[in-house]
C-alpha cells in the first residue's frame, strides 16, 4: 500500500509529547528546514545538569541547532534579603549563594564593605583568608571533578573527589565549627584564630594533596574515553570568552592569562610565588586541565601561607565595627556600651558605592555593594561567575551532538545557587 | 580618562574609595559605552540597578533609579564605572546587548528586578522570577516576604497574573 506522505514526514501535525524518562520530548514541525527540528525539554531535575538548571534544545536528529537556558528555579532572594539585615548580619547570606565555595564568598563581602569602611585587615586575618579560599577552591574542584567525570561515565574519580572534600570539610569544621556554611571571613578579619589542630591537619593535608591530584590525573588525563569525550567539544574562541564575559577557568581554557588573584591581587595573593594555570586548548579538556593545574598551584600556595602564617590578631582593632573581646566586658564600661551599639544597632557604611572581585573556583566572584549611610546595604550586588558562564552555554552547545551536551555543562561547572542567587 | 569620552556626554566625574566613575546622560549610553569598548574596555562586568526611592541621603540623587555599568580593561587592568540615572515615571534606556553580548542576561534582570525596560532587547522577558509574577522584587516598595506559598490554596488569588482574554 502507498503511503501517500513522504517518510520522516509521518508525524502528526500539531504538537505531540511523549514522556520519556525524566524529559519530556515534544515534537514539532518547523516549515522550511532541511529535516525536523525535535525541540527537548532537558532538566530541571536532571541528573546531569548540576542542579536545577533548564534547558530547551531543538534538536536536529543528534546536533544541536538552537539552546536556551531557563533558570530561575532555585532564586532565594539573596539580595533582597540582604537589604532588610545589618552589615555584618548579612555575612551568612554571601554564604549561601555559591555554595560550594562559601569562604570565598565571604571574602568578596568583606573586602567590599572593608574597602568603603576604608581598613584593612590584620596580617595574620589575610594568611589566613588565602588558606581557606584556597581550601575551598580545592574542594570546589574535587566536587566539580567527580561530578563531571561521573556524567561521562567515570565512577571513580567521583569517590575520590568526595573523599578530599571530606577532608576539608574536617578543616572547616575545625576552624569555623561550620563544615559548609562557615561565615568564617567577616568584614575585619576573621572569626577566630586558627586552632593548633587545624594547623596540624592542614599540613597534613597539603602533604598528601599533591599524590592525591596524581591519581586523578592517573585516571583521567590519559584516559582515551575521557579525551575523546572533552577534547575538541564545547569549543570557545577567546574572543568570544572576553565578549560573553566568561571567568575563571572557562576563560584560562581559552588560553587568555587573566587571574584576580594574580591581575588584580587582594588578600595578599601578590605575596606568593605560582603560577596562573593557562591553556590554550580552548576546549572542554583545556579546562579539565586548567583545574587540574590550579588544584596544584593552590598547594602551592597552602604550603606558603602554612609556612608564613605570621603571629599577631585575626581582627582589627575597631571598636566602632567589631564588638571587644569577652574579657574586656567583664571590666571596662565603655567596652560594654560597645558591645550594646554593636548589637542592637551595628556600624554603618559611610555613602557610597564600590565593587571588589575575587577568583572563585568558578570565575570571578564579584560583590557591588551600595550603602546610603545606614546601618544596612541599600543594594548588594553578586557578579557570579555561574551565571554568566551559564549564559554562554549556547555559543558553546551550538552546533555540537547531544550527548556533548553533558560535558558541555560539566565543564562549565555552574552552581545554580550562584545563577538564580 | 575623561578626553577620551566624547566630553559633552560626561556629567559628572570621580573616584569613590579608588574606583573611577563617570556619569552620562541616558541617551547617550550606547555612545558612551561603544567608546569605552573601543578604547580597551572590552570586557563587560555587570549592569545592575539602584532604587534610591526614600533616601536618607543629604544629597539628593538626581532621579529614583540609578544604572550602573561596569567594564574592565584586561590589558592595562583598569575598570570604569558608567552611571545613568533613570525617572521613576519612565524607567527607560536603550539596550546595549549588541555592543557587549554579556549584558543580555544583565538587561533581563534588571527588568525582572527592577521593571527598568531596555529599548531594543531582543527577549526582554522575566528570568528570575516566573513568568507570571507581579511586581519587581528588589524595588525598595516591594515588601520582603509576606507572599503565600506556591500551589496552596490562595495562591492563585495573590500575585498572580489575570489569565490572557
């Protein structure tokens, strides 16, 4: 019997959906095009994507002609919260948004609301803000790692990512009482000083770190499927990362030497000696590599801050912004009044508006903070890295199969938290 | 800096606790900002907006809505700030995703957060919030909280679009 319509023409003409595993697939027919244009809904809950993120691809049999990214869907208002909380109350929230690297968050904070107060912090406080940043940026690394090589198919650097973010998370636990959301890094220093046991654990832990980034490099680096699944996919020209902003590693990948930490030094970065990470592959191996090469330079510079932490206060010595020692309470009246203005009022900003960038294990983690002479942030700004990599995801996805599609998105390593904020 | 910038366009100029601003009339944002690009600061950091509405300030700022663009330069290592203020009235600029691509997702916040419409967008649509959302969140005059939750009961009733006639 003759079918009277062409093959591959048989669908029925309005739109069908069916519901697959986990996505629903609607199909539709577009006029004109060579072929039909399969339009996929991809997430938001979807093993691969990192969270919560959408993706809408029309599909042309298995290449990607068009992408659009949805977010939204874990926005919490950060922002707005931190407009109706004092200065130093609104600490925790700059936790919350990229939360696989509070610490650093916490630091982009404290130097904006640092640099409009006009101090600085003590010697002591910047060692010891470099060390958890860098704690951080590895353990935001090893997270990103075994996610990532698991999309692909690699179990195993999966347990052993998560087996040193463990570790951190101890030291974490050691010197804030926090394992995620330390608040550690306050505007004026730092919370406490760091206890003999961390040192002790952290020395260990830089002593083994470096044989550890081994064995991933031993499982993944020349791994022939794990090349063939990242070298030359998800290509980004350097022209193109400088035009959509991209940071971090999505930018060193493309083979442009910018580090804050590095271009623009904060914390005394400028003080240690390694080496900004750079590739030129312009791929989703390039950045594999970047990160794999940052994870040692941050060793690097663990080891340096460890052996240089100088003695001395973790706090400035301010009693109009940070409240005084429990001791002083018990003897001084003035500490006292102190102590109640801080409390029940807190310390304000003098008018005015600044921005202050660090080098997350992302990008670049920037903070615009705006202060109308009040106790609390008129506006407070995050310029997060996730989001705008996020937004480059289709310059990168264009073009390229599907299945790329998941590393891809691996090595964008977005946080959706830091996205929707 | 400011011989470089077409002079007539720079209102006002300066530098707060070492970060250098100027400050430009609205019309001549894509103007200001196409010359910036071309003079290195190719690299687009964040566009955002400020609610001055209720003030404690002494000095008044001029209008309720302040934008605030800022750029870098990767080589020399500088940045700029780019300041237009915005009526309350009429919350309206030209889009600038065309000159700097980075500023799209920017633009689209900033009129979900703000209701600050950016002439020539070519997607101008809500991308935080959901679609049928009422109001601009981060205005001073939005209340935090007291919202129902989603899919309870009054849910409906509350801010939620009317359905489409």
């Amino acid at each position: 019997m003759a079918d009277s319509t062409p093959a591959g023409l048989s669908a029925p003409a309005g739109p069908m959906t069916e519901h697959g595993q986990g996505m629903t697939i609607q199909r539709t027919r577009l006029q004109g095009r060579d072929g039909d244009l399969l339009t996929v809904n991809f997430g938001p809950q979807h093993p691969s994507t990192h969270g919560v993120l959408r993706l809408i691809v029309d599909l042309e049999g298995e290449v990607i002609r068009g992408l659009k990214p949805v977010i939204g869907y874990l926005h919490t208002g950060i922002e707005k919260q931190m407009e109706a909380l004092r200065w130093q109350q609104a600490v925790v929230l700059t936790d919350r948004h990229d939360y696989l690297s509070p610490p650093i968050n916490n630091l982009a904070y404290a130097l904006a609301v640092e640099k409009l107060l006009g101090v600085e912090a003590p010697p002591r406080a910047q060692v010891l803000r470099v060390i958890m940043s860098e704690l951080t940026r590895l353990s935001s690394h090893v997270v990103w790692l075994g996610t990532s090589s698991l999309e692909l198919g690699a179990m195993s650097a999966f347990m052993y990512g998560f087996r040193e973010r463990e570790k951190v998370m101890d030291l974490n636990e050691e010197i804030s009482g926090f394992r995620m959301h330390t608040s550690y890094i306050r505007p004026g220093g730092v919370f406490a000083d760091a206890t003999p046991r961390f040192l002790e654990m952290l020395d260990a832990f830089i002593r083994e770190m470096p044989r550890n980034v081994d064995e991933y490099e031993n499982l993944l680096t020349h791994n022939p499927i794990w090349i063939a699944r990242t070298k030359g996919i998800g290509h980004l020209r350097p022209e193109d990362a400088i035009r959509l902003a991209a940071s971090g590693p999505m930018l060193r990948g493309s083979g442009i030497n910018w580090d804050l930490r590095q271009d623009r030094p904060y914390s005394g970065y400028d003080k240690y000696d390694w080496e900004v990470a750079v590739e030129d592959g312009c791929d989703c191996y390039a950045r594999y590599l970047v990160r794999i090469k940052e994870m040692r330079e941050s060793v690097k510079i663990l080891r340096q801050a460890l052996d240089g932490l100088p003695p001395g206060p973790v706090n400035i010595d301010d009693r109009k912004i940070l409240p005084p020692p429990r001791e002083e309470l018990e003897t001084s009246m003035e500490a006292v009044i102190h102590h109640f203005k801080l409390a029940t009022e807190g310390y304000s900003l003098p008018p005015g508006d600044v921005y202050v960038a660090v080098e997350s294990g992302r990008g670049e983690n920037g903070c615009y903070i705006v202060s109308d002479g009040t106790h609390k942030p008129r506006r407070a700004k995050f310029r997060s890295a996730s989001f705008v990599n996020i937004q480059a995801l289709e310059q990168l996805a264009l073009g390229s199969m599907v299945a790329d599609l998941i590393a891809v998105i691996g090595t964008a390593d977005a946080v959706l938290g830091d996205v929707d904020r | 800096m400011s011989q470089q910038i077409p002079t007539t366009a720079v209102m006002a100029e300066g530098l707060i606790a070492r970060d250098h601003w100027i400050q430009v009339q609205p019309e001549q944002i894509r103007a200001t900002l196409s010359r910036l690009q071309a003079e290195g600061f190719t690299y687009f950091l964040f566009l955002t907006c400020v609610d001055h509405l209720a003030t404690p300030l002494l000095q008044q700022p001029p209008q309720r809505f302040e934008l605030v663009y800022q750029l870098r330069d990767l080589k020399q290592r500088r940045e700029i700030r780019v300041r237009v203020f915005l009526p309350e009235e009429r919350p309206e600029i030209a889009s600038v995703q065309d000159i700097f691509a980075a500023a799209n997702w920017d633009e689209r916040e900033t009129w979900d957060m703000f209701g600050v419409k950016f002439e020539g967008h070519p997607n101008l649509e809500r991308i935080l919030m959901p679609e049928d959302w009422i109001g601009h969140p981060l205005r001073r005059d939005f209340p935090v909280g007291g919202e129902p939750v989603d899919f309870s009961e009054d849910h409906e009733t509350w801010q939620t679009a009317p359905p489409p006639a």
